[in-house]
C-alpha cells in the first residue's frame, strides 16, 4: 500500500519512512505543504501521514483544502503542538487520528493500520479470505495455518487485496500501490506478479475480471 509522508524534519521523516518501508508499506515522502497537497490532490494513497508544521502550506490548510476538493484518504496527523484545542481542529478539519511528538513508531504504525482498515471496513488487523490468512502486524500470510514466503511486493499485492476484499481493484489502483506513483516497470510487470502470488498462495483466491482488474473472492483450491 502506498502512504504519503507530509514531514519537513529530515530526521524524523527518515525515520517514519524506513519503518514504514520495513513493515511493507510504499512510502512517497514531501517536505512542504504545498507539494503535499498537489501530491494528495492528484494521487491516490492508501493512507497520509501529515504534520501539521509544514512550510509554505501548514497541515491543517493542506487537510482542509483536501477535503473541500472531495478527497478521502485517510490522514493521521502529526504535531508537535499537542493542546486540546488543536486536537479538536484537526478532527474537525476531516483528520482520522492524530498523534503528537514525540511519538513511538510502534504506535504511529499501529493507528495508521487502524486508519485504513477503517477505511476499507475491515475491523482486525488479521485478515481471512478463503483458506488465507494474513496479519497485518507480522506481515504473515499463512494458507491453511502453514505460513507462505512472500516478497515485499508479493505481499502488497496479497494485502490490499484482501484489505479490498469484494471490491474489483483496477491494475492502475494495484500498480500504485505495489510499486509506487510513477515507478518504472515493464508493462505485464504487475500480471507476473499476480501470477507468482497465485503460485505461491496454491490457490484461486485472486480472480481477474477481465477489462476491470483483480479481486480476492472465497475461493480455495
């Protein structure tokens, strides 16, 4: 799944993304808020982490245009400024969850799954579909309780599928979410890559609808 990461402190940026990397996330990382907003704007993700001390274009505004324009991705907020009154603002502005500084990466990874999952209607973080089973927090995927080795991209594909699940997800929404906006690959890239996923898992969890893109349905072999 694909986050962007709205952080001007270097540090804390380099940070957030690499442990968002290591728990298979695609991360898409800015450091002002107006690139911010033309990024949220014009791309999908699957979930923002946003601070609200952003240059050129505070958070808060960022968030409040995204919203006016009719965008829904799910935003966790970051601040420094942790009084109640901003609280308030954020939620009011249309943010899903807000978490001041200094935080712990465990907990920052922990809300943004929540996040989404309430964005996709999904209650837990362990997932079943068929005989499959994925945990979000181990980043396993077990087929009839025996445990699957998967790539990190294999396991995106797995992921927002199942996190998708009863949804028809076109090529173009699962390519951004494998590899990223605008990453270079071969055209039938993401078709291989489903079709090793298929392999691995041994079974037909994943259809194509042809003309429309894949879903996860109940299926097993």
């Amino acid at each position: 799944m694909c986050i962007l990461l709205a952080e001007d402190d270097r540090r804390i940026a380099a940070d957030v993304a690499k442990a968002l990397r290591a728990n298979g996330y695609v991360v898409e990382a800015v450091a002002d808020g107006e690139e911010a907003w033309f990024r949220g704007d014009t791309e999908d993700y699957a979930a923002i982490v946003l601070d609200l001390g952003l240059p050129k274009m505070d958070g808060l505004s960022v968030l409040k245009r995204w919203r006016a324009g009719g965008r829904r991705t799910p935003v966790l907020i970051l601040t420094a400024r942790g009084s109640w009154a901003e609280r308030v603002d954020g939620i009011d502005a249309g943010a899903d969850d807000y978490l001041p500084k200094p935080f712990q990466i465990e907990e920052l990874l922990s809300r943004l799954r929540a996040i989404i999952r309430r964005a996709s209607g999904q209650a837990s973080s362990v997932l079943s579909a068929g005989d499959v089973t994925l945990d979000e927090r181990q980043m396993k995927v077990s087929v009839r309780g025996v445990p699957i080795a998967l790539s990190p991209l294999e396991y995106r594909v797995i992921a927002y599928l199942m996190m998708h699940r009863g949804r028809i997800v076109p090529p173009s929404e699962l390519d951004e979410n494998v590899y990223g906006h605008g990453e270079d690959h071969g055209s039938n890239a993401l078709e291989v890559l489903v079709g090793r996923v298929r392999r691995k898992l041994g079974t037909d969890l994943i259809e194509t609808r042809r003309g429309f893109g894949y879903t996860v349905g109940e299926a097993s072999s």
